[in-house]
C-alpha cells in the first residue's frame, strides 16, 4: 500500500521503532496512522495498522514483520 504513493512519515517511525524493539514509540506511530486512515476511510490500511496498533497497545515482544509485511506492500 506504501507503494502506491502513500506516504507518511509515520511509516518510517514505525518501522524504525520496531526494528529498535521501542515499544512505545511504535504505537505512538502506528496510532497515528490508524487515525490518518481511519479519516480518509482507506480501510483495507487502516484494518492492517490497526492489527499491528492492538498488538502494539499491549507492548508484545513478537516478530512484527509479517504485519509490517501487510503495510509495506
């Protein structure tokens, strides 16, 4: 979906909040890229972010990258 002409710096604070395991700072991001896809109603976005946002909500130590995956599409 990044591919197609969506950006948004938020994106690149998710995906270096994860790769630096800060929790916080990831929801923080992916929060907020639920509520800009959430407002411009781009839902197939905004039900990937959301995923990754509710994991995020309860700071779960995982492997993000098949969610990251979704997005980054």
């Amino acid at each position: 979906m990044v591919n197609m002409g969506i950006k948004d710096s938020h994106f690149e604070a998710l995906e270096t909040a994860i790769k630096q395991n800060d929790l916080d700072q990831a929801f923080e991001a992916a929060h907020a890229l639920k509520g800009i896809f959430a407002n411009i109603a781009l839902t197939p976005m905004y039900e990937a972010v959301n995923e990754i946002n509710e994991t995020l909500r309860g700071r779960a130590k995982i492997d993000y990258s098949a969610m990251m995956e979704k997005i980054s599409q």
